[in-house]
C-alpha cells in the first residue's frame, strides 16, 4: 500500500512494482483515509510520503504504530527532503526504511524484496508454530475473525474444532520431549491429510482461502470449517480426525497410542465473535475429556449447565468430609451352602445437605479426578474397620467386611500405611477385611502395582476381584495377582437362570475360580430363581436385594440380631 498525495508518483510507483510481479497495489492520495484503507486491505508493506496536507506522513505513522496488528509492519519513506532531521524523526516513530525520491527503479525493487523477505521471517517466527509450521494461536483467532466477518456477510454456519490429545503430558514423560514433538508433527500431518481430504472443507476453503488449522497450544490444535454443510459435515470431520490420531504412530519401530478429544462450537449459535467461539469449543472439550475421552462433543447449554453442576459438586466435595456427610451402608453377604451372614459390603453414601442422596456412581469418579478419592478412601476404610470390629466383638465373629478401593488410591504412597492404621485402630482381624478391586486397574504396566499388593496381602487382608466379566478379555493377570475371590458382575446376573448364555458364563466363572483356589460370591442376586441356581452350581456366596439392600450402620445391626433369631428371614424389597 502507498500513501502519497501525488497521484503521479502512485501511478509510477504501481506500473514499476507491477513490473517486478507484485500484485494487489493499493494506492491512498487522501492521507485522511490511511488508516482506515491500511485495516481494511491488511497490505505487507507500507510505502509512505512525508510531506501531505492535512495528515502528514508522520501523523500517518505513528497512528499506524499504535495499532497493535501494525507495531511491526515494514514502513518504507519516500521523500524528497534529505533533512536529516526529518529521518531521524522518522526513524523514532519506527520507520524502516528510506527512499529518495525522484525513484530509482531498481533500488526501489531491491528495497522491498529485502523488506519483505525480512517480514516474512520475522512473521514465521510470530504467527507460526515452529515445530509443525501450522498457524499459531494469534494468526489463527485473527483469521477466525476474518472468517467470522465473511460468514456473516454470506449468512452463513462457520464451526470451530478445538481438539486436545489426551495424557500427552505421558508421552512426554515416556518417550522425552523429543519423541514427544515427533508424535506432534505427525499429529499435525494427519491432522492436514485429514482435513485436505475432506471434500467440503477442501472446496470451501477455495472460497474463502484461509488457512484453516492450526497448533494452538502444547497438545492443542484447532480447524475452522466453512461451508454450507459445515454444521452437518462437523461429526464426519471429527470421526476421522479421531480415527486418524487413534491409529498407532511409528516411534523407531514401537507403535505409540494416543487419543484425542474435540470440542465443536458453531457461529453464530454458540458465538458471535472468535473469542466467544472459542471458549465455548474449549468447555465442550473439557466435557468430552470428562465423558471418558477419544470422542466429540458439541457445545450446548445443557453441557454447560452439566459443567456446572459438576463444578459445584467438586467444590462441594471438599467440605463433605469435615462436615460428616458420608454414611457407610452395609449389605449382608450370605453363605449359599449355610444361609448364615459371613460379611458386608460397605458402600458410601453422600447426604447432601440441599441435593439429598447422591449415588457413589456420580461423586466417586468427580472425587477421583480432584484427587480427593486417597482422603474419602481413608475414612471409608477406617469406618468399616470399626463398624466390622464392633460386630465382631458384639458375638457375630468372623463376620468380614469388604471395602472398595478405587484405582487411584493405589497411586498413593501412604494406602499400606493407612490400611495398616485402619487395622490397628479398630482392632480387625486383618483376616476379616477384603479389598474390592476392579479388573481395569490389573491390565497394563502393573509391576509394581502386583508387589504392593503382595506385600498388602502379607498383612492377612484378603483381595476380591469386583465387577468381574465386564473388564478385560485377557485373564493372565489372575495368575500374576494375590486374589481371593471374584464377584460375578451383576450384569451376568439378570439373565439368570432365563438365559442359557448368561446361566454358561456363570458356571463357567465360578469352574475357573474354584480351579485356581478362588471363592466365588455373586452379587445383584433379586429372586429365589437365581439362588437356587448359584446353589446348584457350587457359588459360594450371594449378595443382593434378595437378602437385603444396603443398609445404614443401626439397620444393619438389627438386620443381624433379627438373622440370629430367625436364621431364614430375609429382609428383601425393603
Ligand atoms: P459395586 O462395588 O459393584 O457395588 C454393588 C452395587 O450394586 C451397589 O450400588 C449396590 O447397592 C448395588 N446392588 C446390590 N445388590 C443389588 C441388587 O440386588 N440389585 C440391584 N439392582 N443393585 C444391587 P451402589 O451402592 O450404588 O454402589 C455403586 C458402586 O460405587 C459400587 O459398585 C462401587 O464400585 C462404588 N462404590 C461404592 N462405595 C464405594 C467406596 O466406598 N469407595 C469406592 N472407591 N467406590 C465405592
Ligand atoms: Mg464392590
Ligand atoms: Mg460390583
């Protein structure tokens, strides 16, 4: 662009560049209009007269430094003056360069190539990301904004990808930053193929030539799509951007897994402006990361209202303990062959003080993520200790307590220790506490978690595989890890004895737990049915709402008196 009140001088200047190959000449003589001509056709160079009426050459440039987009545009003087003092005027407002005028044609073209290859360096190193040369956060938003004006203009959709890879940061930590940013540049090749490929975006970005993806943070990159059919076209899109990070990468041989999540948001429903868009897309991102990851979410109201609700709970969560709003249920575990009580299983509960009742289901995966699980798993532990140590000395002996423990508090240093302090200030036999374990936490790189559980084993606590049958397929770990005893899922259950499938993989269960000396107990067991047919079948022990539902602390006591004097009595529906 140049500014210069001479319409000669413009028209000379424009016939010599035009000669060298440059295109999209912008030529201003009404230095009033400068500004406003520089924001709207975003030139690379800035060809400047000095001396104009009304608004000088000056003027013009220290507007144009004021800009924050324009600080650094390459800003070339051409005057005719040779007063010093005038450059070096120029030269404090942020002049780049000086030309003489009349023109000198080659020195002119030799002026601005070498201004503009400096630009163009200086802009790489600002606007791109130097690992995979996408766009980065800044170049990217203001694009988005420049999208955002055209869609508007065309009335129509534009949709935002936000996209993070998950547990990057292990990545990082397994394979060094350097293997991590080769994974990234392949993360961003793939990225490019996918939405290359992608026939709307390809034909839509033709129309509105901007680039369109972009790495917008460590392990975050973002796509804008345009075109008619972008709202419709948006969960295609996603599906194979997230089927082609699912694909194993190649690190020297070792394949690599990685997943990611995307949040989706469109213009204008979810946002009128870049920033707005963005946000949102972040939040449905976060949402599809707490959903379980490797998915998309589109932003909705409904989402958000969800992220709020879980955002209170959190908070919520950290006052629960110090104001004693967890209970501990009990649930009778009976002896098939017997019919006597041999234990419980203790099961949390949150009685919160305006929400009432919330299930273990919905606060132990959010107490879990807040890191709050290691403190609510101590109490839980400590709880059923002393409540099985009172029962026990109450003339009810060897009446065993089962207790679930999450994943994550196998993470932590101190679980020995505090099942240790557990034992010792209640008073439990070791041999009347079993810890309920999942199958998903025994698959994987799991050294380390066999010892600790050797070791936790050598204490006289025994270990119960939970939920067993809906985990994993291979059952190697059985034989890697101490367990005691498996609890068929309740699943398996409800098809008992209807269903021929179910009734095989429950006799199948208990033959392989009792060839490897494992006690078999089937829990969710309802209906006289079922019992008969585990009792056929060699299950040792039932829990479910035939016998009892979960009970609180007093009713469970009750529930035990009541069993001693009438030894068939159930308590079921209640
Ligand atoms: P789980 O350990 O598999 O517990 C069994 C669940 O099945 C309990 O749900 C129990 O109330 C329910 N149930 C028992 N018998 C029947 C039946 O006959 N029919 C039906 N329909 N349901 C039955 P609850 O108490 O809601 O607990 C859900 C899950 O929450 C538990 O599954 C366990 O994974 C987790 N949980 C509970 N308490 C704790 C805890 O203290 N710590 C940890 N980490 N997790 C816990
Ligand atoms: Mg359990
Ligand atoms: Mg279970």
């Amino acid at each position: 662009m140049m500014v210069d009140d001479e319409p000669v001088m413009l028209e000379i200047v424009q016939v010599l560049l035009e000669e060298e190959g440059y295109r999209h000449f912008v030529s201003v003589d009404d230095s009033t209009r400068a500004i406003d001509q520089l924001v709207q056709s975003n030139p690379d160079i800035l060809l400047l007269d000095l001396d104009m009426p009304e608004v000088d050459g000056f003027e013009v440039l220290s507007r144009v430094r004021k800009l924050e987009d324009y600080q650094y545009l390459p800003v070339i003087i051409l005057t005719a003056s040779e007063n010093p003092v005038n450059k070096l005027r120029a030269l404090e407002l942020g002049a780049t360069d000086f030309l003489s005028k009349p023109v000198d044609p080659s020195e002119l073209a030799l002026r601005i190539r070498n201004t503009l290859a400096a630009k163009a360096y200086q802009d790489q190193l600002t606007y791109y990301d130097n690992l995979t040369g996408l766009p980065n956060r800044k170049l990217f938003t203001s694009h988005l904004g420049k999208a955002i004006a055209q869609a508007q203009q065309d009335n129509r959709n534009l949709v935002l990808l936000e996209i993070g890879l998950d547990y990057f940061q292990n990545i990082n930590e397994t394979l060094g930053v350097q293997g991590g940013d080769r994974i990234l540049r392949s993360v961003a090749e793939r990225l490019l193929g996918v939405i290359r490929g992608n026939d709307i975006v390809g034909r839509s970005s033709l129309s509105l030539p901007i680039e369109n993806t972009a790495r917008t943070g460590g392990d975050e990159f973002s796509v804008a799509l345009y075109g008619n059919d972008s709202v419709e076209n948006a969960s295609v899109v996603c599906n194979r951007l997230l089927a082609a990070i699912r694909n194993p990468f190649d690190l020297d041989g070792e394949n690599v897994h990685l997943t990611a999540s995307i949040g989706i948001a469109v213009y204008p429903d979810d946002g009128e402006e870049a920033d707005a868009l963005i946000k949102h897309a972040a939040s449905a991102q976060d949402f599809a990361k707490k959903q379980g990851r490797d998915r998309f979410q589109f932003y909705s109201s409904e989402m958000e209202a969800h992220s709020r609700a879980l955002i209170k709970m959190m908070a919520d969560l950290k006052t629960a303990l110090q104001e004693e709003q967890f209970e501990l249920h009990y649930q009778p575990q009976i002896d098939v062959a017997s019919g006597a009580i041999t234990g419980m299983e203790s099961l949390i509960r949150w009685i919160h003080p305006q929400d009432g009742l919330i299930p273990p289901l919905k606060f132990i995966p959010v107490a879990e993520e807040i890191g709050l699980i290691s403190e609510i798993g101590e109490w839980v532990m400590h709880e059923a200790c002393c409540s099985a140590s009172e029962w026990n000395a109450a003339g009810y002996s060897d009446l065993r307590v089962s207790v679930n423990v999450s994943a994550r508090q196998f993470a932590d240093a101190k679980f020995k220790a505090s099942v240790e302090s557990a034992l010792r200030s209640s008073g439990l036999d070791p041999r009347n506490l079993v810890l309920e374990i999942t199958e998903s936490m025994l698959v994987g790189d799991t050294d380390q978690l066999a010892v600790l559980l050797h070791d936790i084993r050598d204490l006289g606590v025994s270990f119960s595989l939970d939920d067993f049958g809906t985990g994993y397929s291979s059952l190697s770990y059985l034989k890697k890890f101490p367990i005691d005893e498996l609890k068929i899922d309740r699943s398996f259950m409800l098809g008992v004895p209807a269903n021929p499938d179910d009734n095989s993989l429950v006799r199948a269960i208990i033959a392989m737990a009792h060839s490897l000396g494992q006690q078999v107990v089937a829990e969710g067991v309802e209906e006289a049915a079922q019992m008969e047919y585990l009792g056929q079948h060699g299950c040792n022990t039932v829990q479910g709402y035939y016998y009892s539902k979960p009970l609180c602390a007093t009713d469970f006591g009750d529930y035990l008196a009541a069993r001693v004097e009438h030894p068939g009595a159930r308590r079921s529906g209640t």
